[in-house]
DNA sequence: TCTTTAATAAGAATTAATCTTAATTAAAGT
DNA sequence: ACTTTAATTAAGATTAATTCTTATTAAAGA
C-alpha cells in the first residue's frame, strides 16, 4: 500500500468514526505502517520523540488503544499484558475470547501434521508451531 | 495423567535437576495441572494460600519461572509482557525469536484456507484464526 | 474568526513483576 | 537423628508497563 493511499484511508476511518485528524495520530499511524518491527508503544514513542520533542507517552498508548478499537492496528502477542501459566505441555492449541479473557485449549492432529511452508526454513530453528484463534466465547454471546 | 502419574513425573524432573521438592513447589504444580483455566501467578496464588496461608506471592513467580526453565510449565500468550503493534490488517502470521523477541511476518494460503476442526464450532464466534511459529532466528543461531 | 469539545502534555498513580536482605524453615544426604 | 544447604518468608524497595488526573491546546464546525 502506497503511502499517499494509506493516509487518505486513515483520515477516511477517523472521519468515519467522528475522531479528529490529529497531528499525533497522524504520525503515530504513519510510523507504525512504514515499519515492520511490531514495536512497543515505548518503542514507537522513542522514534517519534525525535520529530515531536513534546509527544507523550500517554497519547501513544492512548492512540495505539484508539487505533485497535477501529481496526486500524492490531496487538499483537499479548493478552493484557500479563502472564497466565499452563501445565499441559502436549501440543494443542488456544481459543482466546477477547471479551472475558477465557482460554481454551483444542487439538488439532491434520494442522499438527503439516510442514511449514518452504520459505520459512530459511528464519531460524522452528521449536514451536501453534494455532491461536481469537473470537467471543459462546458464553459472553449469550450475554448480550 | 492421573494425578499419581503428573506428581511422579514431577518428582523425578525435580531430582533430575537437583532441586528439592518443597510442599509449595508440589502444591504450586498439582493446582495448575489441576486447571484448565491457564491461570496467572496472581490467580494461582490466590487459589493456593486459601490452603497454604503464608505462600508468598513471590515464590508463585519464582516457582513457575523455575518450571519454565524446566519443560514443566509454560507461559502463554505473552511475550515478555510488554504489547506490540502492527498497522498490517491483512491476513498473515508470525514467526517469533524466543532469544531477541524479534517478530517476522510471513503468509501461509494453505492454512489460511482450512476449516477448523469441527468440534471447535461449539465454542462462540470465530473472528480470527492465526498461525504462532516459536523458535530462535538465524541471526541469534548465528551469534554462537 | 469564534466557539465548542475532543485530544494532548505532564506528571502522578497504579499494577505486575522482580529483587534485596536477613532470618527461618525444611529437604535430602550422611 | 543430625547436618548441610537450598528454598521460603517477610517486608520493603525497585523497575517497567500502563493508566489516570488535570490543565492546556488545537481540530472542526458555526
């Protein structure tokens, strides 16, 4: 996507959804979709810092939180930042519900059995090879 | 497992590493193998000093990260708890270096054109469905 | 240009996680 | 049973990530 387009389509969603086309939210989009680092906020904020000596720490995270509402960025890795535990070591798999948190583990044998794809033996040592499937948990759809 | 069989294994990876097999470390292992609610330290602590009044918060982390090193736990959906972004929206996946924490983007059509198991409609509204690949990159296999 | 109101900056506050030190406890080997 | 030594506790300090508070600024519409 060419970065005219990317712009115009950003300022399109903002529009859509009644937000301002602030300078900050501007640059914060514009950084994140040039670069292919899935960085941090903090590690957004410290290259921004450089152009917008006053830019907070607060309105990157605040913005980041804004822009995944929308759908415009996604978060990636993480489920609220903190640290959850399993004892189940065998291969399976995770349903996560991005409502209530709740994790599901499932199996998966015809996903287990197939090779990664040619071009990515090229990265490194593979140890690990898992399915997380996000979505709303049958139990919070029946709350609404 | 039945529950002789997990404390048995437990044991015996304990002695094979030289590490005593204290009343805490066997009740912080029995109750997240006991669980399938992948639990945090916190909720986990929470659970175990209703039978065991002065467990201490830190030994629930220094315990599971112990277990960790071990093979007898693992941390899930997490990466060092700290968030990352991306502004890329299309379908793809992602290969992660468990040493730098670099994330690599990559695209996988036959995957992304499989059905999941059929059990697995059960569970609520599916709203993504993505591929985690764990490992170490060339780069870090390199520095060795 | 003026006004309204959302968004931002700055710094304080919170929360999760880890570390420190010293004193106590309890595994495991003798 | 005794001894050694690792592990745990306690209590507080520390660090890092994230969020909140309040006053100020600036985008967008009149």
């Amino acid at each position: 996507m060419d970065k005219n387009k990317q712009t115009a389509r950003f300022e399109e969603v903002c529009r859509e959804n009644g937000l301002k086309v602030t300078h900050q939210r501007l640059e914060i989009y514009r950084t994140l979709a040039q670069s292919d680092a899935h960085p941090s906020a903090e590690a957004l904020h410290k290259l921004l810092v450089e152009k917008m000596p006053t830019l907070s720490i607060d309105t990157v995270y605040r913005t980041l939180a804004t822009f995944e509402e929308l759908g415009l960025v996604k978060r990636v890795g993480t489920m609220a930042s903190r640290a959850r535990f399993e004892a189940k070591i065998d291969q399976h798999h995770h349903f996560f519900c991005d409502q209530c948190g709740q994790l599901i583990d499932f199996t998966w044998n015809s996903f287990d059995a197939m090779y990664i794809p040619e071009e990515m033996k090229g990265l490194g040592k593979i140890l690990e090879k898992n399915v997380v499937l996000h979505g709303i948990c049958s139990k919070c759809l029946s709350k609404k």
